[in-house]
C-alpha cells in the first residue's frame, strides 16, 4: 500500500497563476531610459525583462487608486451586546512610497475608534489604511486621509490614528541616516476635546 503526499496537490488541484498584465511600450522605455540615466545598459541580459517587472510592480504597488478605501466600512454590526469603549487595532504594518522622491515608506499603524451605535469588522480598519497607504503618499496626509474617512462613513464618537514609520527617502538617499522613525498622529471627536480620553487610546497603543 503506498501513502499519498499531502503536501503534494494531484494536477487537478493545481491553480494557474494568473495572466500577466499587459505592459505598454511606452512604459518600459521610461524604464529603460532610468536605468541608462542611471548608468547601466537596459540591453545586457539581466536586465531585458527588468522594465516590464518595474513597470508591473508599480502597478501594485499604486493599485490603491483603484479603489475606494470607504467602501470598507460600508457593512456595519449594530448587535454589540451593548459594547460602547474603545476599538483598537494596533500595529498594522503597511509600505508606501513617498510622492516626492517614490522611495518606500516602511511602518506600522494603529487605528482607534469610539463607536456610537456600532462597530465594523476589525480586518476594515487595515483595508482602509492599505486603500491610501498603495498611493504615492506623505505620510502626514496618509494619516489624515485614513482618520477622516473612518469619521465621516463610521460617525463614531471619537477618531485616532497614529502612524509610526521610516522612509527610505532619508535612510538611503540625502541625509542617509538609518534608524531614524517618523510618528504623525491625527484625534478626532472625544479623543481631540477628552485629555483623560486621548491619554488612554495613546496608553492602549503603547505611546
């Protein structure tokens, strides 16, 4: 009697990977012409394909425009057994690209509110924040974006936002100095007006 792998899928079980987007050639000339800029030869053989690879993880890492992050919290649960104290979803990590230099933004996020009559599905909160954060961003307005939107479709009692990250816009490149984080926060409601009420959310998040 043989025993069968389980972690070998039969070819029934096998999953096409799904169809390249399409590349136009414009597109990957202005690759091409960076990386001349830049010194190299877009001709030698490691990079013939590097423009369409560029060229498609640009896409993805932009396809926030696609979609409109409020369309997250469009479904609502009101039966909460009466629970009105603060939600938290603390340590989202999340990337980005700065508009001003397109070098990535690397950190983390932690997102609170204080419901009024109910509540979303937590996984909403980090799906808001990736709608705006796979934009070309700064990291200030990232912060207002995903607070204001969280306000004005969710109408809690209170909004905060606190984002912690790095940029490689100064780690790599200009001033070039590692390590250094960036923390931009943006209260709203009870949390802006309430000190004892900001000073919890800020504990429960660790600040």
């Amino acid at each position: 009697m043989s025993c069968q792998n389980h972690d070998e899928p039969d070819d029934g079980d096998m999953v096409a990977a799904p169809p390249k987007i399409p590349v136009p050639e414009e597109v990957a000339d202005a690759v091409r012409t960076l990386l001349r800029w830049a010194g190299d030869d877009p001709s030698r053989e490691g990079l013939i394909d590097t423009p369409k690879r560029v060229a498609r993880a640009w896409r993805e890492y932009c396809q926030g425009y696609d979609e409109d992050p409020a369309h997250h919290l469009s479904r609502v649960f009101e039966e909460v057994g009466g629970y009105d104290e603060i939600v938290l979803l603390k340590d989202i990590p999340f990337q980005s690209h700065c508009e001003h230099h397109m070098a990535p933004i690397i950190g983390k996020a932690s997102i609170a509110y204080l419901p009024e009559n109910h509540v979303v599905g937590i996984s909403k909160l980090a799906r808001v924040l990736h709608g705006f954060a796979r934009r070309l961003q700064v990291q200030e307005r990232l912060t207002a974006q995903v607070a204001d939107c969280i306000w004005e479709h969710l109408k809690p009692r209170g909004v905060a936002v606190v984002i912690d990250a790095t940029h490689a816009c100064m780690t790599a490149r200009g001033v070039r100095t590692p390590g250094v984080g960036m923390v931009t926060s943006r209260m709203m409601g009870t949390f802006r007006e309430d000190e004892r009420s900001r000073k919890e959310v800020l504990a429960l998040m660790g600040y």
